[in-house]
C-alpha cells in the first residue's frame, strides 16, 4: 500500500486563497443586501439571459439608478 501524498504548501496556499476569495465575495453580496445594495453581477447575468439584445448599464450607471430608486428620484425601474 502506497502513502497518500500529501497536498504541498503551495496546493494549501492556493486553496486558502480561494476559500477566503469565495467567502469575502459572500461577506460582500450579504452586507451589501443588509443595506439595500443590489448584485451588480446578478444584474449583469439577468440582462444577458432576459435582454441578450441590450448592453447592460455599467456598474456607475446601475448604483446610480438603483440609489434614485431607493431614495426618490424621477421615477421607478422596471425591467420586465
């Protein structure tokens, strides 16, 4: 029976990065909900699947609008 490898300290390190990577874009999109702040990602992948034919807005464009919605402006957003 041979030994198992053993993972090096560079598969560790990289393992490491990613895990705290994916938990930081977590801790991100949650406080970012807590105060009301949209997915700009969730967006981007929303327009592209429900209107391939439009560019979606940049990430300025989106918080902007996104802000006139949530504390008063011209109007309400409506995508579909």
């Amino acid at each position: 029976m041979s030994p198992v490898p053993s993972p090096s300290n560079e598969d560790l390190l990289c393992l490491c990065r990613d895990t705290a990577l994916r938990w930081g874009r977590g801790v991100k999109r949650t406080a970012g909900a807590m105060i009301g702040q949209p997915d700009y990602d969730a967006y981007v992948r929303h327009a592209a699947t429900t209107h391939p034919d439009q560019p979606p807005l940049d990430k300025v464009a989106f918080f902007r609008l996104h802000e006139q919605r949530r504390f008063g402006g011209s109007g309400a957003f409506k995508c579909c």
